[in-house]
C-alpha cells in the first residue's frame, strides 16, 4: 500500500491549495463547515490556518443517513450549528476521508434544508476508492486507492493520526 | 438485563407484560412500560432524545429521519398534550401521521377494536400510538398485529405511560444532573389512579435513583407500593422536606369510585402544593406536575408559574422524548446490518 502522509503535511497541503482557489473562485468570506466528528477538527485547523472571519460550522448528519433504517439509530448526535442564514453564502464543506460519497450526499441535503447556498466546495484530508455516488471532491490532501475491505480512519483531535485497518 | 426492582410483575395486566417490547436483539420494538427495561436502555433514550432537543432548538425543526413511515395516532381517550406531541413528533421525523378520531370512527359504527387495526394495517401503517382507558390495552393490541408493526403505549388506564415517565426523566436529568443516586424525589397525590406516577416509580428505580417517596392520603395509595421500593408518607410536611424534585399529580376525578376523599378544598388544605409546602424542599427543588392541572386543587396558581416550575419544559421535552422513542423502534437494527458511511 502507498505510504499516507501525516495528518499535519496534508493539513499544509489543504491550505495552499485552498487558498488559491478562493482566490480563483473570487470568493471572500466563505462559511466553513465541519461535518462531524473527523471532518470537524480538520475545518477547526483549516480555520485557523486561514484567519477566517466567520465562526466554524459544524454539522452532524446522522438524521440525514441514508442507512437509518440499516444500522438503526446514533444517541448522543452532535448538534449542527449552521448560522441562520446560509442564503447565497460560499460555503466550504469539510470531511476527513472521502469514501462512498454518501456522508457528503447527506451533509448537502442537510445544507439545503437551512437555504440555498451560492456554492459548495468539497475539502477532504483524504479521498479514497470505493465512490458509489457521482461526488468528488474540490481540494484533496491525498488520493488513496484502498480495497473494499481496508478501512481508513483519523482519530484526533490530538493528535490527529490516520488508522488503517 | 431485567432491573431487580421492577421485576415483581405488573399486578395489574399480568407476567409477560415488560417481554414482548424487546426483539430478540434486545431493541425496543414496542414501548408499553417502562417495568422491566435495562438501565443502559433507558438512559440510550434519554441521551438519543437530548440528541433531538438540539433539533427542536434549529431553525428547521425537521430531519429525514423517517420519511415514508405512517404512524398512526389512536387515542381512545381524550388528550391534547400527548396526542398533540406524539403528532408534532412524527412530523419532525417526516413520517406521515394519521389521527384517528375513534369517536366518529367506525368504531363508533359496531367496528370491533381488531377490525378498526387491521383495516389500519393493510393501509400500510407502520406504528400505533395508543391511548385507552382500559389498563393492558395497547399490550392487547401489540398481541395482536402484524410483525412489523409497533404500538407505543401513550397511556392504559391506570397502568403505565411510558413516555410520559421518560420525558420526566429526561426533564429530571436537565436540570439536576446525570446522577440520580443523589436525588430524592416526591411524587404527590392521587397515586392510586396515576399510571403516570406507576410509570415514573419504575422509571426512577430503573435509574438508581437515591430516594423515592410517595405522598398521598392513604386511600389513594394502591396495594403493594412498598414493594415498589418507595418511601410513603401521608403527611405532606414530612415527605416534600428536602426534596429536590416535587412531582405533583393531577387528581381523577374521573377515575374515581366511592368516597375516597372528603373534598377537592379539604384535599388542597392536606396535599396542595403551596409556596409555603415547596418552601420545605430544597432551595433549588423543581416542580414537576405532567398535567392538565388542577390550579388550586393540587397546585396553587403561583406555584406552577413559579420558578421552581418546569411543567411547561416538560411537554417541550415530550416532543423531544417522543422522537427519540419512535427513532429507535423504527429504526431498529435488521439482522441484515452492515454499512458505514464515509
């Protein structure tokens, strides 16, 4: 298997990439959001990282799964602590590992109950095989290609290290 | 795990009662009491509905979570707290919501009972929310439905209200802390008919609450409370002193045969809750009562505005406790399970 860099070099890489396609995009004062519980401590760093203005976001999609009727319910879901008015809002969507594109399918349907966004930008640490929906991701620490059977995981906050099973 | 407290059965609709509501995974399927049920499962509700209280705090007071679910609502007995939670409930989880309004039903045509749900059942309803002034009913009918149906318990005559007794709990729990064992708890008056007090008694033991009492007139203390593990006093001085939680009950009147009491004024001068009463239980003590209240026969009017008052945070937590309930029923884990999302 590819060696995976460290959480903190692909945080660096994220940031420089991120940057300038903000800058590209035109887009200043952007909302971050952090999908829960991975996804949010890289938008925590990110945010720093970026001096952004705005509060982090944070959004927990348990109630948006897919998989509800599956695997049952999550106590002790996190609250999502969008700001009330996300209309016409850039918005940075963060996640830790990308994989079947189905928590981000979930995070964007959740979004759009809030309003309607002027964009979204997908940010992740890592996007690895395995996509079962048409997402991909707009700023990419690293590409991984994992069988179906290996899992990868980021444990954190501190530090923050990948898991792989 | 079955809590030693409660296990002395259901005097009043018999032995298997607490057994049929878990699946063979241990999962609520039905929620008809509380007796019987494990600590560890009480406390996933009460954790899953905080969960939820941060969605009825959002702007958008709606999630997915069980779109394309019907739930049925079939209130043989009037209510507007309950009925009206368990609604607002459902439709904050999408499910689509069906109020049968039994007394212009055909029920009310010569329809027996069985016809009214199976008609129910093959329009395709996936949950019975059932209230009835008949103790052991919403058993009766989880007895008898379809295997993928589940009946939620809101309320059996003198039996047991299950959800009422968690959102007290739930309401307990936000404002003194995750540890009952430190608590004493009073609950007030007419116990004998209060399914809702038989439900919060094994509610609280189920918690490993520290002490229990019950304050009452004798006559409206059933048989056999002691073994409930309570503490029983008849004189309400005595019993609210110290208390950190007062739950005062509504007096049934309507439940009420023979002369068990003198008169509703006389009941206030002995059991109401008076400011001078409360003044008696801890500086901090809270006011529970699950309504509707009777202002002036078990509660003065400045008690339950004061602010020692939560009963109107009791039915916001209802909704809250409600969701949690139906989630985890209908969305039980299959055996077929698997998946993780990334």
């Amino acid at each position: 298997m590819e060696e995976i860099a460290t959480p903190e070099t692909l945080l660096d890489k994220l940031t420089e990439q991120l940057k300038t396609l903000l800058v590209e995009r035109s887009i200043d004062q952007p909302l971050m959001v952090g999908i829960h519980t991975g996804g949010a401590w890289i938008a925590n760093a990110l945010h720093q990282k970026l001096s952004l203005q705005e509060p982090l976001s944070t959004l927990d999609i348990s109630f948006y799964r897919d998989d509800f009727s599956r695997i049952g319910m999550n106590p002790q879901v996190k609250p999502s602590n969008l700001p009330s008015q996300i209309d016409d809002r850039h918005i940075i969507l963060v996640d830790d590992v990308l994989h079947t594109g189905r928590t981000i399918r979930a995070a964007m349907n959740e979004i759009f109950d809030y309003g309607r966004p002027a964009s979204i930008t997908l940010v992740c640490l890592v996007e690895r095989s395995g996509r079962e929906l048409p997402i991909q991701a707009d700023v990419v620490g690293q590409h991984l290609h994992l069988d179906n059977n290996q899992h990868i995981k980021l444990t954190g906050p501190e530090p923050l290290e990948f898991v792989v099973e | 795990m079955v809590n030693k407290a409660s296990r002395p059965t259901d005097s009043l609709i018999g032995h298997d009662a607490w057994n049929i509501q878990l699946d063979k995974n241990g999962q609520l399927k039905h929620f008809l009491t509380v007796e019987g049920l494990s600590t560890e499962l009480l406390t996933n509700i009460l954790d899953t509905a905080e969960s939820f209280a941060n969605i009825n705090e959002q702007r958008v007071k709606k999630v997915p979570l069980l779109r394309g679910k019907t739930i049925a609502n079939l209130f043989f007995e009037a209510s507007t707290r309950t009925r009206n939670t368990f609604e607002l409930a459902a439709k904050r989880l999408s499910a689509d919501v069906l109020n049968v309004n039994i007394s212009t039903s055909a029920t009310s045509k010569g329809e027996t009972l069985m016809d009214t749900l199976q008609n129910l059942q093959a329009m395709q309803c996936d949950m019975f929310v059932v209230r009835h002034n008949a103790s052991g009913a919403a058993h009766y009918i989880a007895n008898r439905v379809a295997p993928g149906i589940s009946v939620i318990n809101a309320g059996d005559g003198s039996h047991a209200h299950p959800t009422q007794a968690m959102l007290d709990m739930f309401t307990i729990r936000r404002n003194k802390g995750h540890d009952f064992g430190r608590l004493r708890v009073a609950i007030v008056g007419d116990v004998l008919h209060s399914r809702v007090a038989r439900s919060q008694i094994h509610a609280l033991n189920i918690l490993n609450t520290g002490n229990v009492r019950v304050i009452a007139p004798k006559t409206l203390i059933p048989a056999g409370i002691d073994d409930m593990g309570v503490e029983v006093f008849n004189n309400m001085e005595e019993g609210i002193r110290d208390a950190d939680v007062v739950i005062m009950l509504r007096l049934q009147k309507e439940r009420m045969q023979g002369a068990l009491l003198p008169s509703e004024q006389e009941y206030f001068q002995m059991y109401g809750l008076t400011e001078k009463r409360l003044s008696l239980a801890k500086a901090d003590a809270i006011v529970m009562h699950p309504g509707p209240i009777n202002r002036g026969v078990e509660i003065e009017s400045s008690v339950a505005d004061g602010s020692q008052s939560v009963i109107l945070e009791q039915v916001t937590n209802g909704i809250s406790v409600r969701m949690a309930v139906m989630s985890m029923v209908l969305g039980r884990e299959s055996e077929t399970s698997e998946g993780e999302q990334a």
